[in-house]
C-alpha cells in the first residue's frame, strides 16, 4: 500500500494552510512544511500542531525552488504537489483514502493530475478545466526549480475526474493577476533570469540535462516570436480543451494562461537585451 507525503512550500499563509489541512484529514501519511524565508508569523506552529516537520529556507520569492529540498525531506515516494491555497474535495479525499489502501500503481504512472477550478475572488467559474499534476511519485519523475515548470513524468500522468480547490483570497487568473500583481512580475523575472543561464544552475530533482526542454529553448532563440505566436494560437487550444472538457470557452478565461506567458517571453527578451548591452 502505498504512503503519500503532503509537502507545502509556503510564505505566510498560515490560515490558508490550516483549511488545508482541515479539509485534508486522512488524505496523508505524513506533513512536511517549507517557508520561503524566514517564519516571521508562527506557521511553525500550525504544522507541529497537526504531527508535521517544518523548514525555514532562504527567500526565493517563489515555491518552486524550494520542492526539490522538500520532496528530499519525505520519507514516502508519493508526494502530494499541493500550494497553501488549496484544499481537496471530498471526492478527492474519497480519492486519497481509497489509493493509501490499494496495491502500488504500475511502474509506468508517474503521478495523477486532477481539475483545479478558476476562481475569480467569490466563486469558481469553470467546474471541470483545467487540469494540474496533483500528486507524483518523485522517483518517476524529473524536475527544475521554476516557476511555470510542471514535473515531468518518466512514464505517464492519469487524469482524475476529481477536484482540487484552488480559493486564494483574490482571484487565481485575470488581467490584474497577470500584469498588475506584484508576486506575478516577479515570477515573469524570475523565470527571465533563470533562462539566461541552464536548467541545472537551479535547484534540481532527478534532472542532470543542462539543456532546456523545447518549451523553453524556444523561447530562449525568439523570444518575441515565440510569445506572440503562443498568444495568438495558444487561446484556440484552451478552446478546443475547454469543449472537451463540457465547459464554455470564455474568452477571459481562454487568454489567462498564454497572456502570462506572453508577458515571461517580453521580460526574457528585455533580461537578455540587457545582459548584452552590460558586456
């Protein structure tokens, strides 16, 4: 039977991670808790309350440096991929319980993702897309520390027909998110910066190829191109899921996703442009 590790990567938060783990009793076997930064608000506590082990790390201003640190942390090959602002439905937990009581899945699945609904501040405004890696197996999967860089799967992902919640206290896409909140520019730095160098200069698990998967060598050779390109088509793909998956492809909701894109290809250009010009 398989054990499963609830890993979260957190700054502040503390509430939000107390629904989490409220709504996630009897989904795991054991909590690790990392903090970007120094723990200035007692998270400490929350985890230690609910039997978890905590970590302070340096600030990275962003989760996705710190999973290959917290995923080294776990003692079980199962990790539950969940940020602070989530928490499982019960069809999920039912999920959960069900999976730590069964025989171990084929070698070849990697992890499962499951339909993470957009929220716009007051409500989810899709039911069934899109869909997100939820839970992997971290000895089948490979990873680099970035912001936007999902694992990647040695065999494969099963889609669950489950959700996982994703409710922040503010909308989770939009305009506003995109290109006004501050978190998200420094993302779109972040992910600028690091592109400037090799997969490998960043905090890794299991990845040991300094070249850059196509997704990001592309945008490495032509990052205006690239971009705009991804904007234009990309909307037309996230119909055709949307369809698939019974939901209404609003065209809000269709642009979210390559507009943030568009907006990490223009700061890798300025970044690059400006790391020439300084030679």
């Amino acid at each position: 039977m398989p054990k499963v590790t609830l890993a979260v990567c957190i700054y502040r938060e503390g509430d939000l991670l107390a629904r989490q783990l409220d709504h996630a009793e009897g989904c795991y076997d054991e909590l690790v808790v990392v903090h970007d930064g120094p723990d200035d608000t007692n998270v400490r506590a929350i985890v230690e309350a609910h039997g978890g082990r905590f970590y302070e790390r340096p600030r990275a201003y962003q989760q996705e440096p710190h999973w290959p640190f917290a995923w080294g942390q776990a003692r079980n090959d199962w990790v539950l991929r969940w940020d602070a602002d989530e928490f499982p439905s019960p069809e999920l937990c039912a999920w959960l319980i069900a999976f730590r009581a069964a025989d171990e899945p084929p070698a070849e699945v990697s992890g499962y993702t499951a339909i993470i609904p957009l929220w716009d501040g007051r409500r989810e405004r899709t039911r069934r897309w899109p869909h997100r890696v939820v839970l992997v197996n971290r000895q089948r999967v490979r990873y680099f520390g970035m912001a936007d860089q999902a694992p990647i799967a040695d065999g494969r992902f099963e889609p669950l027909d489950v959700v996982l919640h994703h409710q922040p206290d503010r909308p989770s896409y939009g305009i506003w998110y995109t290109l006004k909140r501050p978190t998200s520019r420094r993302w779109h730095a972040e992910i600028a910066r690091a592109l400037l160098g090799k997969p490998t200069d960043l905090a890794c698990w299991r990845w040991d190829d300094p070249v850059w998967p196509a997704k990001w060598e592309a945008v490495r050779r032509a990052p205006l191109r690239t971009g705009l390109r991804r904007l234009l088509l990309s909307p037309i793909g996230n119909a055709r899921s949307m369809i698939r998956a019974g939901e209404f492809p609003n065209p809000e909701l269709l642009t979210f996703f390559p507009l943030q894109h568009w907006m990490t290809c223009w700061q890798f250009h300025r970044a690059r442009k400006a790391a020439r010009d300084a030679r």
